[in-house]
C-alpha cells in the first residue's frame, strides 16, 4: 500500500533550526515535493527532490534517500511566520499523482 | 489577479442536494487536479484532468463527479451531498513535463463546504 509518515506536530524557539522528517512506501516514485499550508490556505509549494542529497533554497532546504525512503526539510533561522502545516508529497506512476503525507503542524515561539 | 480561483470560497449546504464547486485558471496549464482535506489526513485526490477530452477518477471518486469546460476550467460536482462530504476542497493545476520535469502543482484558496 501507499503510505507517508510524518510527525504530527513540533515545536520550535525564533531563530533555531528546526528538521522535518517524513518516511514514504510507495508504489513507484518519481519525486519528493515539500509545501507549506498556513492555516486555512492553500498549500504552497517548497521544494522538489527526485535524486538523491540535499537541495537548499534560502532558509529551506530538502534532502532525499530513495534507497531509505526518506526525506527531511531543514528550516534555518526560524521566523513566527513560519508557523505553519508542512506536507511532504511523493509523486508515483505515470500520471503526476500525487499521495500527501497528513502534514506536519510547526509552532514557532518567541 | 490570483492565478487559480475557486468560487464559491465557502459553502453550506443540506443532506440530499446536488452541488457544484468551480475553479478558474489563467496559468495556461494543461493539468487540473480536485482534492479534499479533512483534519488528520492528507490531501486526496478525487479527479483529475490532463486536457479537455482526459478525465481520470483519483483515490476518491465515489459520489463526485467533474466537468472539464475549457483548458481554464474545471468544476466538481457533488451529486447528491451528504455530511461526510465536509471538507476543505482544493483545486490544483500544473504544466505537462518540462525540461526539468518537476511539474508542480498549484493550489487554489480552496473552499470549504459543510454539509449538514
């Protein structure tokens, strides 16, 4: 079956760098995507990784490892804006599929 | 101007009615998706759309239905609407494969409808 796991929820202090891992099972792969959702918004897309290492973006980077079904989003230099659900979303079969993991809900405090 | 619109932006509505969600587009994307999410899960495919003559049933297609009018547009239709069709419901576009072959998808603001 298809499956992504990510934590539930995490905490983190302004200014901090705080990691995000989700683990994926999924019946093909062809990319890892990382968004961002404020509450009651729309997901607005981070990041893309469909090889394996890091790509880094500004605060953001995003690393993968297809052969452990892994990947984390690093958030550097933690802002209160950043407050916000992380989705991780991997891309299977031919047609641009997507399968989102639940989301991970990041609190940042002063 | 956004460049992917949903309208209505909330909606109430009774057990039993027919309902129709629309989203616009001015990306010039070929691929349009409809997704719901409901708290605790993750987003879930329910069509989606590669051109005007493709139509593709997601993970949850069971009592929806969807148009595909023009390139830009794209409406989901709930046929006869029940409770546990509360949700926020997304619509999403993206490019056909590009040289670098990410093809993002885009959200919409979503619209969030209750069914009581």
């Amino acid at each position: 079956g298809q499956n992504i796991d990510q934590p539930t929820e995490m905490t983190a202090t302004e200014g901090a760098i705080v990691q995000i891992n989700c683990t994926y099972q999924t019946s093909g792969f062809n990319g890892l995507f990382w968004y961002q959702q404020h509450a009651g918004e729309a997901p607005t897309f981070l990041s893309y990784n469909v090889l394996d290492g890091l790509e880094e973006k500004g605060r953001f980077s995003s690393f993968l490892s297809r052969s452990k079904g892994y990947s984390y989003l690093l958030l550097k230099e933690l802002q209160m804006k950043d407050s916000a659900s992380y989705l991780c979303a991997v891309r299977w079969g031919g047609y641009n599929k997507l399968i989102f993991g639940a989301g991970t809900r990041l609190a940042v405090h002063p | 101007d956004a460049d992917v619109t949903q309208t209505p932006r909330n909606r109430i509505t009774k057990t039993g009615k027919r309902i129709m969600l629309e989203c616009s587009q001015t990306k010039g994307h070929d691929r349009m998706y409809w997704y719901r999410q409901d708290p605790g899960l993750g987003l879930r495919l329910i069509y989606y759309s590669f051109d005007v003559k493709d139509i593709n049933k997601g993970e949850i297609s069971d009592g929806y239905s969807v148009s595909r009018q023009a390139q830009a547009k794209f409406s989901l239709s709930l046929e006869s609407a029940i409770p546990n069709q509360t949700a926020l419901y997304f619509c999403a576009t993206s490019d056909r494969d590009r040289e670098d072959r990410t093809d993002t998808q885009y959200f919409g603001p979503g619209t969030r409808l209750t069914v009581l």
